[in-house]
C-alpha cells in the first residue's frame, strides 16, 4: 500500500523498528517520570523536590553524553541501543521491587532515575545515527522528523495509560501499577530493537582516545558555523522554554486547582498530541523555504506559547497553550537536528548527537532544578512568562545577525559536504 509523503520514512522496515522501540521506549520513560514527580510533590508538598527529582533523571544528559557519543561512533549502533535499553528497563524493574515491598523513597527515585538517564542519554546518539544511516538523504528530514515525533509523542502513550487506569495518584499514592507498565513498555522496546538489521558503526577503527575522541566533536561543532550556531540556539530554547517538567506539577495543583494527577497527565496529553500533530505536519515539508518559514514560526510560537500558560488560569486555554507547546518545541527541535546531521559527517554523527543532546538535556537538568526551587517562591507563571519572553529576544536578535540563521529562515540553507578537517 502507498504511503503518503509524511510517512516516506516508513517505506523502509529498520526504520518502521526503530521508530516503535523509540516510541514504546519514550513512553516507558515518561510513565516513570510523570509518576514519580506527582508521588514527589504528593509526598513532600515542595516544588524543589520535584526539581531535584527531574534534576537526578535529566543530569546524565550533561554527564554521560559524550561518552555516548563516542561510543555510538565506535560501537555496532543496534547493539548498543539495545543494551542500553536493557539497563533503562532493569532501573524501573528495581523501582517496581521496592514499590512492591512498600520501601520507595525520593532517593531511590532520583537514583534510579539517573541511572535509567544514563542508559537513555547514551541510547540518543546511537538511535540519531542508526536512523541516519537506514534511510536515503532525500527522506532524512522526513525520517529524523517522525523520529523526534516520538520524544515528546511518547507521552500520548504514557499519559494515556495513566488516564485510562484513572487511579489517583494522590494520598495513600501507589504507583506501583504504572511502573509495572513502564517496565511492559520498555521491554518491547527491546525487542522491537533487537530485530533491526542495519549494522552501522561510524568509525571502524578506533585509534584515539576517549578523551581525543570528545576534544575532536567538541572542535568539530564549534569550528563548524553551520552546526555550531543551531546547537547554541538550542541550548537557550532548551534553557528557556523547555525546562518546564519540574513546575507544571505545582502549576496544576495552585493555578488549575488539581487535586491529583489528572489535569497534570491531561496537560502532559496535550503537550504530546500537539507534538505528534506538528510533526506529523513537518514530516511532509520538502522544500527549503517551507523548513525555513517552519523554523521562524515555530521559533516564536515557543516564546509565546509558554506565556500563555503561564498567563491563564482557565483549563481549557491551559490545554490549548501545551498544545502549542508541544507542535512548536518538537517540530523546532526536529529542524534544528536534521540541519546538525546534514552538515556532519558519519564519523562525527554519533559524538555530534551526543553534544546536541548535551546542550539539550544537560541545560534542562539544572534549568529544571533551578525553577523548581524558583517555583516556590515566584510561582510557576511568572517563571513560564519571563523565560518565554527571555527566549523570544534572544531567537530575535540571533536571527537578525548570524547570517547561517538568516539564510536558513528564508529558504536558502546549503546542504554541505562536511569535511572532518
């Protein structure tokens, strides 16, 4: 059966696999993490907690990044997502023992939380490469586009599962039952992995250095204009407007009036549906101008789209901002990895996603604690407000005068054979 332009990618069976062990992967991790910050704040009544939480599971995107990277450069790709697979599913397994035995602290959460973020920050750079290598350039953007679908995507899943239990999460909390699932979803995830054929490996012979190995990706993205400025524009969206996992616990609970987890997993929905929408949507783009008009509004509907939340105290508006949220981080995030990946070349692609990923996660890790800390004293909304706004200045100028930006946003980004030297 034809497949219609957005899906192009999935014409190819490694891809179809990978893309399934990413999304049940993602929705296992979100499960666990949504969860847990509930039963945090539940727990302690403290938003810095909940930040210290999402600070322990977001930390090894700083930490263990580039180790990940230079491992997917010189290890069989596959193999390595699988075993890190396997060590994400063992840490919710462990979670699920102690939950059962009635022994499940804060600090067995944060600390199985960075392990599972250890296995997870690696699996990232493998999973970008893999799926670079298994479709044709001329469907890459379609394929690294319904790839990202599936990070913030995946909570459609997670959170799904979490309203269709309808549990409440709230005094006398067990959440035992969504770790059971998280567990469920990441062992699929394996599987779906082991059946990828694809062997890929970006450097067959290894003759540097751990640490020569992370000093050459580091050289490479800030010598290279044309990927450096894309990964120093996401560090600041990442910074500013995507660090919001550790307040929207409290904002549910003081602004919206929850009592439990359901507004939280229905705003988590909605952030995800919107990302599975404005993917599917970017996934269809072809030409040059339409991703460059794409990367200027989706810039600026994610300065506003957290004012916005920030701003409203209604449920309704509330769900149509992280609507917002979720179409306008996740395709802006989609673009601006596909431009990285085009500009690099398959030697480099492993540690390249690693330093992405590093300025992503890591920068969200202490961003996170930070607000959650800032939570507790300013509010969730005048934090959603300010950092929106803050982003909107900062996209603002740098697209008025970098000129690698200000080509790309009208149509006219040049895809480069790049030259490891």
């Amino acid at each position: 059966m034809a497949l219609p332009p957005h899906l192009a990618a999935f014409r190819n069976r490694d891809f179809r696999y990978i893309w399934g062990a990413n999304a049940l992967g993602g929705a296992s991790t979100w499960t666990f993490l949504i969860a847990s910050q509930w039963y945090v704040l539940s727990e302690s009544d403290k938003s810095v907690l909940v930040g210290l939480f999402t600070f322990a599971s977001m930390l090894p995107y700083l930490l263990v990044s580039p180790i990940g990277g230079i491992l997917a450069d010189r290890t069989e790709r596959k193999k390595l997502t699988a075993i890190t697979q396997a060590g994400i599913t063992i840490s919710i397994v462990v979670t699920v023992l102690l939950s059962l035995f009635g022994v499940l602290n804060l600090w067995h959460l944060c600390i199985l939380a960075f392990a599972a973020g250890c296995f997870r920050s690696t699996q990232e750079s493998a999973l970008v490469a893999l799926v670079t290598n298994v479709v044709p350039e001329k469907t890459l953007l379609n394929a690294i586009t319904l790839n990202s679908a599936t990070r913030h995507g995946s909570r459609v899943i997670g959170m799904g599962l979490l309203l269709m239990t309808r549990v409440p999460l709230g005094e006398g909390l067990d959440i035992t039952q969504f770790l059971l699932a998280s567990s469920l979803l990441g062992s699929i995830s394996l599987i779906l992995i082991v059946r990828v054929q694809k062997r890929s490996t970006g450097e067959s012979l290894p003759e540097t250095g751990l640490l020569r190995g992370m000093i050459d990706g580091v050289k490479f993205i800030y010598t290279k204009h044309e990927v450096g400025i894309f990964i120093i524009l996401v560090a600041f969206h990442c910074a500013l407007v995507m660090s919001f996992d550790s307040i929207l616990p409290v904002l549910t609970r003081d602004t919206l009036g929850s009592e439990d987890e359901f507004l939280l997993a229905l705003l988590v929905l909605s952030f995800g549906c919107g990302a599975a929408v404005g993917t599917f949507l970017l996934a269809g783009i072809r030409s040059e101008t339409g991703k460059g008009r794409l990367l200027l509004l989706t810039g600026i509907v994610s300065s506003l789209s957290p004012i916005a939340l920030g701003l409203s105290s209604d449920i309704s508006i509330s769900f149509f901002a992280s609507f917002l949220m979720g179409a306008s981080q996740s395709m802006f995030m989609a673009l601006t990895i596909t431009y990285v990946q085009l500009a690099t070349p398959d030697q480099f692609r492993g540690r390249v996603s690693s330093l992405y990923i590093l300025h992503a996660g890591g920068i969200m890790a202490f961003s996170n604690l930070g607000y959650g800390e800032l939570a507790d004293t300013f509010t969730a909304p005048i934090i959603l407000v300010i950092t929106g706004g803050l982003f909107l200045i900062v996209f603002s100028s740098i697209g008025i005068w970098d000129k690698v930006l200000k080509s790309t946003i009208k149509g006219k980004y040049q895809i480069l054979t790049a030259d490891p030297d």
